[in-house]
C-alpha cells in the first residue's frame, strides 16, 4: 500500500468518527422523543411501611414497542425498591436497574428493559425533615414527553395539621387513607412537578404499623357483639336443656321434688305414670288416671 492509500483511508476513518461523534446526540434525541408515557400514575406516600418517602411509578408506553430500554430520573439519594414491568394480570417481573449521575446535580439516572408495555419504578427517599413537626420538598422530573399524569399524595396515619402546596382535590382511597389527587395533560418537560408537604407526627412507626382508630373500634364492637350473642345463645340452650319438655315431665319433676318424697333406698319410692304423670297409688297394669298400659 503507498502513501496515497495510506491517506485515503486515514481521512476514511477520520470521517466516519466525526460523523459517529455528531450524529450520536441526535440519534438520542430521536430515541427520546419516539419513546413516550401515557396514563401515568405517581403515587407520595410519607412514612407509608418506612419511616422515609415511598414514591412509586407506573405508566404505559407510547410509540414503540416492547422489549425497549427505558430510563428514569431518581434522587441520587434514594434507595430504589423496583424497577420493571406488569403484564396484563398485574404480575411483576424486573431487576435491579442500571444506575449512574445524571447531568443534573442531586439526580441520578436508571436505565433497564421494559418487557411489556406497562413500566413501575419504586423508590425510598430519605428526604423527610424534622421531628415531630416534619417537612417534605418533592420534585418529579422525567426524560420522555408524558401525555397525562396522576398524581396521588397520600396523608400517613398519626399525622396531624397535614398540608400540601399546591393544593389538590381530597379523597379517601381503598385503604382508608386520606389522600389528594392531582392530575395534569402535556406537562412542561423543563419544569418538575413540585410538592410541599406539612404535617406534625410524634409516632414513629409508619402507617401499616399504626391501626386506623375508626377500624380498631369497628373490630372491637363486631367483637363484643359476637361474645354477647355466644353467651345469649349458650344461656338459652341450657336453660331449655334444663327445663321440662312435656306436661308428663313436668308434673313428673314438679311430684318427685315435692316435700315429703322419699328416694330410692330410704323408702318405698312413689311411682308416676310415664305418659300423663299422675302419681300412682297402688300397683296396677293401667293407669287409673289416663289409662296407659304401665
């Protein structure tokens, strides 16, 4: 090879890395701006079965097709719980993702597969401060464009004063837990979503930990109504076990616990008739009274 080839394919590769190293950020844009999230819920529970922030993450995918890998923006502080997909049937499949800073300063970014077109991300975030009067600066941020989003910020039991800025249309959910909800169309990709949450809690045992007030007096009256009926029912059975069922028998019990009736082995003993319960006076094969073969 002369030097004139030599040249040739020095420029060759020279060429190809420059238009490598320049089209690389656009093809990630690209990337980005296909992937998109639609019916996405964001879920801020304080002190929910951890004394931190439990944040949870789910939507569905836009514009491709699974298997894809996606990435999300986490705080470089929290600890993440899950990172993976749900099928149609709610099962969870995933892994631990993989993780590294971000650009922006405090964030730090996952990436992994999603395999389905349903994504759910899980972190813990130590980022409540104070004690007993506590405080919460919450920021969601994202990379791909998001149609619509849920967000439900959750008020842990043993609170009081709770507040939350901006506020949010109040509810109860499923579990009884009062909670605000929020929802936003098309939200500005340059701008997170912020929370500002208040509340004064001395319990410091999360909320699955602390039984609602209002259940634990539902269990205790449903238990003293059932011990009651028990008791009421027991009572009855004896008290009808006890007592006389038929005219015979009564007249029968009423004559053999008379004064003056004497029992077997201190005396003659009285003899009744088994079927209508009058006292027999003399031995005889009928009973004078109602004529029953004795």
């Amino acid at each position: 090879m002369n030097n004139a080839h030599r040249l040739l394919l020095v420029f060759i590769i020279i060429n190809l890395l420059v238009v490598g190293v320049c089209f690389s950020p656009v093809l990630a844009q690209a990337e980005n701006e296909q992937i998109g999230f639609s019916n996405v819920r964001l879920w801020i529970n304080p002190e929910y079965d951890d004394p931190r922030l439990l944040v949870m993450l789910e939507g569905q995918l836009v514009g491709v097709e699974p298997p894809v890998e996606v990435r999300f923006l986490v705080p470089s502080a929290a600890e993440m719980y899950s990172a993976g997909s749900m099928d149609a049937q709610r099962q969870y499949t995933g892994g631990p993702p993989h993780r590294e800073p971000s650009s922006i300063p405090g964030w730090d970014e996952i990436s992994y597969e999603v395999t389905t077109d349903t994504f759910r991300v899980e972190y813990y975030d130590p980022i409540i401060i104070g004690q007993p009067d506590k405080t919460i600066s919450y920021e969601f941020r994202w990379l791909y464009p998001i149609s619509d989003i849920q967000v439900f910020v959750q008020e842990p039991r043993g609170a009081s004063n709770f507040g939350v800025f901006p506020g949010g249309e109040p509810f109860i959910d499923s579990a009884g837990f009062n909670t605000y909800l929020y929802a936003y169309s098309d939200p500005d990709d340059e701008s997170p979503i912020q929370f500002e949450v208040t509340y004064t809690k001395s319990d410091p045992n999360p909320s699955l930990a602390i039984v609602d007030d209002k259940s634990g007096n539902t269990l205790l009256i449903a238990g003293i109504v059932v011990v009651v009926v028990v008791l009421f029912g027991i009572g009855i059975f004896w008290f009808r076990k006890s007592k006389p069922k038929t005219r015979a028998e009564r007249r029968r019990h009423a004559a053999q616990n008379a004064p003056g009736t004497r029992s077997k082995g201190k005396g003659r003993t009285r003899k009744f008739c088994a079927q209508c319960g009058e006292r027999l006076e003399s031995p005889s094969p009928f009973c004078p009274h109602c004529g029953a073969k004795m």
